[in-house]
C-alpha cells in the first residue's frame, strides 16, 4: 500500500499467503508484524509521557525496578560465568525509546547469546527473555534490541492495564485498527511464516507465533493487516491525527521524528544467528540517525524517499516508511524468514519508487 495525508493511493495483493497450501493473499490478510510493533508501542508511550505519567529522562528503575541499578557486562570469567560492573548512570526512557540502553538480542549480539549459553537459554517469549546485563553505559552506543520490550512493561507499570488493552483504548482502537492485537494463536486464514527448503525445492512453513507468551511483546508481539498498519502511517503524516482524532501533539511527533542520537549511527545491525536474520544496514552509506523509534535517512534515499524521512521493519520481512517533506508513505507486507530477504527488499523498494513517480 502507498499512502498520503487523504488515504490510501495504491494497494495490490501478490503471491500466496500460504506457499504450500496455495492460498491467495488479500487485501485483509493478517500478518505477524514483528518490529512493525515497535513504532505503535512508542506512540503509546509517548501518549503517557504527554500525560505526565512517563517522564523521557527520569530513572526508569523508578517504574520498572528490574531496570535499577544497571550492570555492565565486561568479559566473562570461569566457566564462561559473566563479569559485571556498576553502569554509570541509570537507564531512561529515552535510551530504551532509542535504543542506547546497552540492552541487546540474542539473534543479533554474541555477548547476549553468550551471556544465556552461561546462565540459561530463557523460553521464548517470557521475562526472562529481556532480562540480561548492558553491552555498554546508557547512551554510550546504539544498538538494536529489546529495549522496546521494556518500553511495554513500563507503559503496563503506569496504566495497570495489559499493553494489548492500552493500545486498543488509546492507540489501535482509535484509529480504526480493528484488526491489530496480541494474539497468541493465529487465525487459520492469516499469512503463514514461509522458510525456502535447503534443497530449493519450494517453501517451508515456519509455525512461529509471537504473540503468545508470557507478555505482550511490545517490541515485536503484534499482528495486523496492511489496511491497518496504513492508517497508522497516515497518522504519523497528519502530525499525529486521523479522521479528526488526535492519538500525540504535533510537537510530540516532531519530537519523535528529529534525531535523538547525536554523532551515534544507528541502522547497523549484525548478526549472531543468521537463519533468523542476517547483518542488516538499510543505508550503508548514510550516517542514519534514529528517533523515538524510527530509523531516520538524512540523505534522499535510493528509491526517492527524502532526506528526514522515517522507516522501520519486523523480522518476517515486513517494512514501511514515512516522508513528512513529501507527505507519502507505504506498507509492504511478507511472511519470509530470514530477515533481510533480497526479493522483499526488492519488491518494498518497487513500491517505494511506485509511491514518488
């Protein structure tokens, strides 16, 4: 789908929601979004940092006491036991909203994956999950990982309410999103998650659901349509309101799209289990920057999106962006494991070329 301010421009179908069982794709087909979740969560909490009720800059440890008092791991000692230190200074809502934490994933970082090998894989999906010592002081470095997931605790800690229930009342709901939610169980019609056989023979199903689990993952546990995610891109170029609701202040969304980390180059990702998702950079090229919670290009991109435009991912090879100086948009999704996939990246590029013809 490619979007403007008034409504959706362009929507088409392709391909088959299921691979194997040669089911066509619709327009209404319900997909694991992943890392999509993250700008919605972000939104969320910034409606409560709005509202008084998070501050961007205090200790975070004050809401969330599993965040107080940071350890910084700094090498490991015997049978692989990990070495920590003090942080030195605390974890705010800003670091996690931009992820400076020091926090990391385990398919990205070997010193995450390392540190579980020592002390206990975690099941997936549970607290234990996002529990794990900084790679380095907050603010020090970007790097992407599961600080988004403790962006939802927090917004859980202030509201009492599950994150599925906030977002419906405040964010989802609102806008018309009837379709995106937590789901712990996908719908049989939904898109499955396709793998390509080692021999090249075709597709594989992968069953993965991250929906479930422990708690609502708001880094990365939504699922939800084009149509849906849609309506919040065109929120996100209204300044912060659609069909006459407003969800943030135009000058929190200004706030939310300048860039947040100084001389630090955000975007780079590598990898440490490359069947989930190998090394990543959307613009090598460029010194990206990051918001409270996009990724931002400061240079025009190659497929026209303008210098200051907003853009980010989920790990099943679905992508949108936002360009406020040209006021389009677009959502392109798939259902492809690993991340990174080329004809994805392809294919969201077409439509990105599509959108400033």
């Amino acid at each position: 789908m490619i979007v403007d301010k008034d409504g959706v421009t362009f929507a088409r179908t392709l391909g088959e929601a299921d691979a194997v069982g040669h089911v066509p794709m619709r327009e209404d087909t319900l997909f694991q979004i992943a890392s999509m979740t993250k700008a919605i969560t972000s939104v969320a909490a910034m409606q409560l940092v709005e509202a008084g009720r998070l501050s961007l800059d205090a200790d975070i440890g004050a809401v969330l006491p599993d965040l107080a008092n940071p350890q910084v791991m700094v090498g490991t000692g015997a049978g692989g036991k990990p070495e920590l230190r003090p942080a030195k200074g605390p974890i705010t809502l800003r670091h996690l909203l931009t992820h400076t934490a020091g926090l990391g994933y385990f398919f990205i970082h070997p010193e995450v994956l390392g540190y579980y090998a020592a002390t206990g894989m975690p099941e997936p999906g549970s607290l234990a999950s996002i529990k794990m010592p900084l790679m380095f002081d907050p603010g020090e470095s970007w790097e992407y990982s599961v600080a988004t997931d403790w962006v939802g605790q927090a917004i859980e800690a202030v509201t009492g309410q599950t994150l599925g229930d906030y977002l419906a009342a405040h964010v989802t709901g609102p806008l018309g999103m009837t379709s995106t939610a937590f789901r712990a169980e996908m719908p049989a019609n939904s898109a499955k998650v396709h793998v390509r056989a080692a021999d090249g023979s075709g597709w594989e199903i992968n069953p993965a659901v991250l929906g479930g689990g422990e708690f609502h993952m708001g880094g990365g546990g939504l699922s939800s349509t084009a149509a849906d995610y849609a309506r919040f891109v065109r929120m996100l170029l209204r300044g912060g309101e659609l069909d006459g609701v407003r969800i943030l202040k135009p000058e929190t969304i200004a706030e939310m799209t300048r860039n947040q980390v100084g001389p630090l180059r955000a975007g780079k990702m590598g990898s440490a289990m490359p069947e989930l998702a190998g090394p990543y950079d959307t613009f090598p090229d460029q010194h990206t920057g990051w918001g409270l919670g996009f990724l931002i290009n400061p240079e025009k991109g190659p497929h026209g999106r303008s210098p200051g435009s907003l853009a980010w991912a989920g790990i099943f090879n679905s992508y949108y962006w936002f360009d406020p100086a040209k006021g389009v948009g677009g959502v392109f999704m798939s259902q492809i494991a690993p991340f990174g996939d080329p004809g994805a990246l392809a294919a969201f590029g077409a439509l990105e070329e599509l959108a400033y013809r």
